[in-house]
C-alpha cells in the first residue's frame, strides 16, 4: 500500500511541474494542459474514463460533463491522445472500437489500416527470397493506409454531440501545447536518430537539446491538420490537402501511398465476438483482430478446469493458463487474417469440442512442448505502443477502444506539413511464411500480403455484461501480449476475486506458442518461476512492464470504479 501511495504522490507532483512561461493557459473545458495531475483510480457516479494520458482522460469526462455520451467522450479522448500521447495515439495508425449501447445493442467497428493498391505478397522479400524486416518496421514502405478517421467519424453515429466539439479540444492542445513528462521525453530523447534518419522534413520533435519533464510541445501542423479534418469531416483527412502532404510525403520516401488510397479507405461496421463464460457474456472484436477468438479459446479451455480453487498465482493455474495460450496462439499463426480476404474457421476454432481436444494433450505436472502442439486440426503483431481507453455514461453507454501505430511512434516517419506519425502496420502480415514479425509472432498464408487486405491485430478491446450490462470495460496495449494480459485481468476478477487494483497491477506473464518460452514481470514469483522449470518450462528474458491495462468495473451500488495501469502515466478520471 505504501509503495501504491508513493508512487502517485511522484505521479502528480512530476505532472506539475511545468517550465513553461504560460502557466496560466485554460483550455475551453477549464483544462491547464501546462499544470495537470493524474489519478490512478477514481470511484465516479456519473461517468469515467481511462486512457494512457492525464489529459486525455480529462477531455473525455468534460464531454461526458458537456452532455455527451460514452461514445462522445471515447472519440474526444482518441482525438485528445493523437496529440498528447505522439508514441502511440494516433489518426495516422487504426483500431477498433467496441461498444455496448444503452439501447441493448452491441457495436463493433473495424478502422484497421489496409495494405495499398500497390502492395504485393512478396514485397518485402530480396531477390534471394530473404525478408527484409527493416522494410516492413520503419520507414515510408512499412505504412499502411490509416483508418482512424474514419472510425471515428463511423462510431460518431451513435454520438450526441457535434464532432466539431468533440475535436476542438484536441485542436487546442497541438495549437496551444502542454508540458511533457519524464517518460515522454526519454521517449523523445530515444527517438531523435531515427527521426533524422527517416524525415526529409524534420518534424517538430526534433530538437538540437535534450527534452526535459515540464518542456512545452506545440504542434501547429497537427493542429491545422486537425481544423481541416473539423472543417470538412472525414474527407478533410482523406481528400483534399491532408492526403496530399501523404502522397507527397510517400513520393519523397518511397513509400506507396497515394491519394487515391486515401479517398477508398472505409471503417467497416463488423459483428462483434461474443461469448459467454461462466453466466457472463464477453463482447469483443472479430477478424481481422485475433483478440476477441483468442480470448474465446482461452477462456474456454480453462472453463471446466475449478481454476478458482488453485489460486491466484498458484504454479498449478498459472500453468494451465500457459497452456491454454500456447494452444491458442498456435491456431492464430494458422488459421487467423483478415476475414474479407481468407475464410476463417471461427466455428470450429471455438467449438466446445475441439477445445476440449485441443487440451487433452495438457499435463498438469509437465511442459507441453510448442513443437509438439502445432495448429489444431480442424473438421471440413502488434504495437507494444498501442494505446487503449476504457469509457462509460450514466445512460449505459460503455465503450472499449484499442489504437496503434505498431511500433513506438509507428514507422518513425511524420508526414511533411501535416504533423502526424505514420503507423508501421505493414509488418503485421506475415511477410513471409514462418518468419516472425517484430513481437515474433508467426503468420501463413491466411495473413499473407495483398491490396486492401487488413493485417492481422491482437487488439482485444472488451466488454463484459452481467445480466445483460456492462460491468467490466477493459483493453490493453501490449502486441501480441494484449490477448494474454486481458485473459489474466478476467481471470483475476471473475475467478479470484481480485480487487480491480490487484487484478491490473500484479505481476503477469505471457506464452504465445512460439518462440516457446514463458514471459513474466519483475516481480512476478520466484517460487512459481522454479517450480515451472522443474516441469520443463524456459522463461525468456524478464520484462520491467507487460502491457498498461486500462479497466471500469460497475461495483454492485452502481458507481463506476475506474483504474488506471501503474506502469505508465495513464490516468483515471469520473465525475
């Protein structure tokens, strides 16, 4: 609890502290974006929302306080995020969005990025048929066309305000600026060399020195962009001068964007995932995200299993939980892509029948080896920068949004006159059979490479209803840690009880089939690590930080408890 305490006390005080001359700037929503805190966890009656910056989350709740719904202030934040959160809040990457109306309806919209018209199977190969992964993760080449716009304008049909107001915020805040913070400057530091490396027009975070906690970052190019998609709506992103500059900016870095890429560029509605475990219904995303189906076979395999009466932590659940991903990450690397393109066995990946028979070569005293497992036979990557948000209304409105660029500040490239990064997201097909992408996730043929095709996703944006109501509303960044680490969190409230602080700060881990090795935090048990490695388990390479779990859970008086991930600077705020 002490540690807990501490660590928000730093939070806010090193979000304070500004070195700016113009302290006293106050957005239209009485928002100081050059003196702001943040809270890890908030307990609201009215509303809430979670996203990966202070900021942000504050400009959704003042929609939510303006009169609008859950779906008004989840598009506000997005749009808020695109500014203050450069690494990874986007409208030059894509995502999905989830939603559980008031009116008992479930939506789910699909704004991933597409491969151009001039993309091909083999692109990225040499002539001796070798990948070039450095194609495929930076630079102008590794860009697909970017969907954000898009979906935001698609999910603004279940809005009640104007998007006018919805953006002006997010205008305010690249016009005007706001102060950075510790981690938002090394991230900056890190990431000069590559933006000298792969910008013929150095962007506005570029710098001769060091960036500094507290410097102020203003992004009039951004901002312009901004008014222009206000102005003239989705076409003032993918028509006009916007998707100019992007063509411009591709001719300039051999990249093969073009206008008309732009101007075919559609958010597809899509049918949400839906499954139910244990009396509770879970909604997510269906193809071309791997979250939601991944999501449905874990869960499923551990259904029967009393995982529960093991405890949380125990070497016996933790176990079957790798278990459990490794099977399914192994039937992702077969069978899943974009549905548009390759039939995906959906029905089969999640019947009942073959998820039993998937498990039965599971050994509760032993490591089931990745080479041994395979794809199930059937009958007949992803951005550790993703960012994702969590919203919901008095009215019953709750909405789960996953975003990314892929990699951190996507493909390093910000396109001239316009401000924003271009996503990396052409490196989440599968270049080449077997090879793995950056998170070392491995793909075929059903995510191979052609024209506006849409790469395959681990975003798991998710909803889960208690006698048809949203009680849980949770998402991660993550790549292809995201599907795991949203397995654990409901595992850790639905089975174990967990306090929802608990359930997103302890220690996780992470199997994806291969490479076959299990994953964990600092912090994670010594106790349980040896005794897997007695039972033939190879642990990788300890990580400070997996995923930044962003959750509103309804507690029983009906408020909304509101959490926020330690392991950033994410924030919580309510009303």
């Amino acid at each position: 609890m002490l540690r807990k305490i501490l660590y928000f006390i730093v939070f806010v005080l090193f979000l304070s502290a500004c070195k700016t001359t113009q302290k006293n700037q106050v957005s239209l929503y009485n928002i100081n974006s050059y003196q702001y805190n943040g809270s890890k966890k908030v307990v609201a009656e009215n509303g809430a929302v979670v996203s990966a910056h202070p900021l942000a989350s504050k400009v959704g709740v003042e929609i939510l306080k303006q009169g609008g719904n859950a779906v008004d202030a989840a598009i506000a934040t997005q749009l808020a995020l695109a500014v203050v959160y450069p690494n990874a809040g986007n409208i030059g990457g894509g995502g999905f969005f989830v939603a559980k109306l008031s009116n008992g309806e479930a939506v789910a919209i699909d704004y991933r990025e597409m491969a151009p018209a001039k993309a091909h199977r083999d692109m990225y190969l040499d002539a001796d048929g070798n990948a070039r992964t450095d194609k495929s993760q930076l630079g102008h080449l590794s860009s697909g066309v970017p969907g954000t716009v898009a979906g935001l304008f698609e999910s603004h049909k279940y809005g009640k305000l104007p998007f006018a107001k919805l953006i002006e915020p997010a205008i305010e805040l690249a016009e005007k600026g706001f102060c950075i913070s510790a981690s938002e400057a090394r991230a900056l530091n890190n990431l000069q060399d590559d933006l000298k490396k792969y910008n013929s027009i150095m962007p506005v975070f570029v710098k001769n020195e060091k960036w500094e906690a507290g410097d102020t970052l203003v992004q009039k190019d951004l901002a312009n962009t901004l008014k222009r998609i206000k102005q003239n709506g989705a076409a003032g992103f993918y028509e006009g001068e916007t998707a100019k500059l992007v063509a411009e900016e591709m001719k300039r870095g051999g990249g093969i964007i073009t206008e008309e890429d732009l101007k075919n560029y559609k958010a597809k509605p899509r049918i949400p995932h839906s499954f139910t475990y244990k009396g509770y219904k879970i909604v997510g995303m269906p193809m071309p995200s791997s979250g939601g189906l991944l999501l449905h076979q874990m869960m499923k395999m551990i259904e029967d299993r009393n995982i529960s009466s093991m405890g949380f932590h125990s070497v016996q659940a933790v176990q079957l939980m790798t278990e459990a991903e490794r099977r399914a990450f192994a039937d992702r690397g077969e069978y899943m892509g974009d549905a548009d393109f390759y039939k995906v066995p959906v029905d089969m990946l999640t019947n009942e029948v073959y998820l039993q028979e998937r498990m039965k070569s599971y050994d509760p005293q032993k490591a089931t080896p990745s080479s041994s497992i395979g794809a199930g036979k059937l009958s007949g990557t992803e951005s550790e920068e993703t960012t994702h948000l969590s919203v919901i209304d008095k009215e019953g409105n709750a909405v789960a949004v996953t975003t990314t660029l892929n990699n951190s500040y996507g493909s390093r490239t910000v396109v001239g006159g316009a401000g924003f990064f271009l996503n990396d997201e052409m490196d989440d097909f599968s270049i080449k059979p077997g090879v793995p992408n950056m998170y070392g996730a491995i793909g075929g043929e059903a995510n191979a490479i052609m024209p506006g095709k849409r790469m395959l996703s681990s975003m798991t944006p998710t909803i889960v209803l208690k006698d048809n109501k949203p009680y849980i509303v949770v998402g991660t960044p993550g790549g292809t840690t995201i599907p795991t680490q949203i397995f654990q969190t409901l595992v850790n409230i639905l089975e174990f009880n967990m306090s929802t602080e608990d359930a997103v700060y302890k220690p996780k881990f992470h199997h994806q089939w291969l490479p076959d090795e299990v994953i964990v935090e600092k912090g994670f048990p010594a106790a349980v690590k040896e005794a897997m490695q007695k039972m033939g388990y190879t642990f990788g390479k300890e990580r400070s930080g997996i995923g930044r779990t962003e959750i509103i859970k309804v507690l029983p008086n009906g408020k909304f408890e509101a959490v926020a991930d330690n392991r950033g600077d994410d924030a919580a705020e309510g009303w």
